[in-house]
C-alpha cells in the first residue's frame, strides 16, 4: 500500500499546549500515523505519514479547530513510512531564528509563485528587467543534495545563522529582486521578514517552497534533488524518493527519525571550491530542552515527569 506523507505548518498563535499536544498525539496515534508534530506559542509544524485515509482522516479532523482551519499540506509518496514513531513536541519555536520580534502571523512578506519564478529564471530577470538573486536558506549538507546553481548559498550549519550572513553580504543584494528558498517554505517565512528588516525592499519568498516548485514547474533550472529530514534522504522533482546517495545523516540522526533544519552532519564531505562553516557550539540534551519548555509553557507535574522519564535520546524536528 502506498504511504502518503504530508507536511505544513501555520504560523497563529496557540496557548494551552500541553493539553493540545495530547490531544493530537492521541488522535495521531489512533489513525496508526508516524512522523513529527511541533507545537509552540507562535504556531504548528507537522510531517506525518501512513495510509492515506488514515493522514486525510488527521488533518480533517485538524481543521475543525478554527485555528487550524483551511491547513493546507504538501503530499508526497513513498513505499514505506519514512519516520520510526510518533512524536508531538513543544517548542519556544517552530523554526528556530531566535529573532522574536519577527511575527510571520502580523504579516508575512510577499511571495512569489513557482510558475512566476520559473519565467523569470528562464529570462534570467524578473518582469519589471531587475537582476534576480536567489538565496538558499538551507544547511550546506542540504544544498550539496541539491539546489539551483546560480543561487548564494551560505554553507550554513544552522539556520541561526543567517542573520549574521545576510548582515556581512547586504550589498548584494542592494537594487535587485531577491528570492529566498527552502524545503517547505517555513524558513523562508522568518528569513524574507529579517530581510527586509535589513532594508532589503524586493524580496519574495517562494510560495510553497522548493516542494512546491517541483510540484508546479517539475524541478525546472533545479539540479539534483531536495534533501528531506526522515529516512528517503532526498525527494526528486517528481516528489517520489531519489536514488539513494551514500552520506552520513545529521548528528543524532537513525533511519526514520527525523531531524531537524538546526541539525548538522557529523561528517559530510565539501564540494571543491566551497567553504565549510563553523562548528556549531555543543548544545545541551533536546529531553533537557523539551522539559523546560513544557515547564515555561505551563505543563502539568504529570507530563514533565512522563518527559523526564522517557528512554533514549531526542532528535529534533
């Protein structure tokens, strides 16, 4: 039976987290899905896969919470269930930027659509003539997966580092339009805003990420693939699983467990011509942090004893 895996997220603020974690972790577990759910005060960030019905079944029953309503995902299909187990998690974020002040849900930058970008990178400008630049908002170990070519790509580790990137290389983009990219679109909702905190004036996130262009366009002017965080590795444009490619899967990382954007390779080999970026600093256990997220957000002594109690270690979503 094929496996339909979706993924989405919405930024809108949520309180009541504990209770609203085990609530979807019930219901989740009753229709037999597997995957990740983050919740935190700035919103939802859910992959989950299983039999079709069973993952259409959730997010229907998902959307019958007004916050929720009209949730979109994005669908894609594999053999087998890519993700070893369930996991609803809270967060202080559900893509970690560490820039508060940045509110997708007060108002998201604008955007642009797959069909758009793709005439435009066929032109090589966009409709009005400007120069376009394209920035990879991704980790290095994901853009050696795949990319657009002609994009910047930072070689980040982490995503937390953008910020200071984009601060270092604001001429480059003075006077052009600029589109930032990433898997879903999630980071890209983050990065436009801090861009334009930046004063960068044409900047338009791309709708629906890279996984939406390849639904749209087929991966037009993309080469390679789009890496994934569970066990397919890499989607190709067709949204199917690519071939496989031998690589070390993030820090922490195992077959079906899925990481996360902050996550970085413990080893991964550099392209010639390309830096590496910094070692990110030693961070301390996800359980760890998972606790005193629950405890900040309110969690009953009942759950942050089940979470203090819980076996093996956490790999993040």
């Amino acid at each position: 039976m094929p496996i339909l895996n979706l993924a989405a997220y919405r930024f809108v603020s949520l309180d009541g987290l504990p209770a609203l974690r085990e609530r979807l972790r019930a219901r989740a577990e009753a229709l037999a899905l597997k995957g990740t759910v983050l919740l935190a005060p700035e919103g939802i960030n859910l992959f989950l896969a299983g039999a079709p019905e069973a993952a259409e079944s959730f997010m229907d029953w998902l959307r019958e919470d007004p916050r929720f309503a009209g949730l979109e995902a994005k669908a894609s299909w594999s053999d087998a269930v890519p993700f070893g187990r369930l996991r609803v998690r809270l967060k202080r974020e559900i893509i970690t930027l560490r820039r508060p002040a940045l509110r997708p849900e007060a108002g998201r930058a604008a955007a642009v659509d797959p069909a758009t970008l793709k005439r435009w990178l066929d032109r090589g400008r966009d409709d009005d003539g400007r120069e376009l630049v394209l920035l990879d908002t991704r980790n290095g170990y994901e853009t050696d997966v795949g990319r657009f070519p002609q994009a910047v790509d930072y070689r980040l580790a982490r995503f937390t580092e953008l910020p200071d990137a984009l601060a270092a290389d604001r001429a480059r983009y003075a006077g052009k339009t600029v589109v930032p990219y990433c898997t879903g679109g999630i980071r890209c909702e983050k990065a436009a805003l801090h861009m334009r905190e930046l004063g960068i004036e044409r900047v338009f996130q791309l709708e629906g990420g890279i996984l939406g262009y390849f639904e749209e366009t087929g991966g037009a002017h993309w080469q390679g693939a789009c890496f994934v965080f569970d066990a397919r590795g890499a989607l190709g444009p067709d949204l199917r699983p690519a071939p496989p490619r031998p690589r070390p899967l993030p820090s922490g990382e195992r077959a079906g467990v899925r990481g996360q954007p902050g996550d970085t390779p413990a080893t991964e080999p550099i392209p010639p011509g390309a830096s590496a970026s910094p070692a990110p600093s030693p961070r301390s256990s996800p359980r760890r942090g998972e606790e005193a997220v629950s405890r900040s957000l309110g969690a009953s002594p009942g759950l942050a004893a089940r979470l203090s109690s819980r076996p093996g270690k956490e790999t993040r979503a």
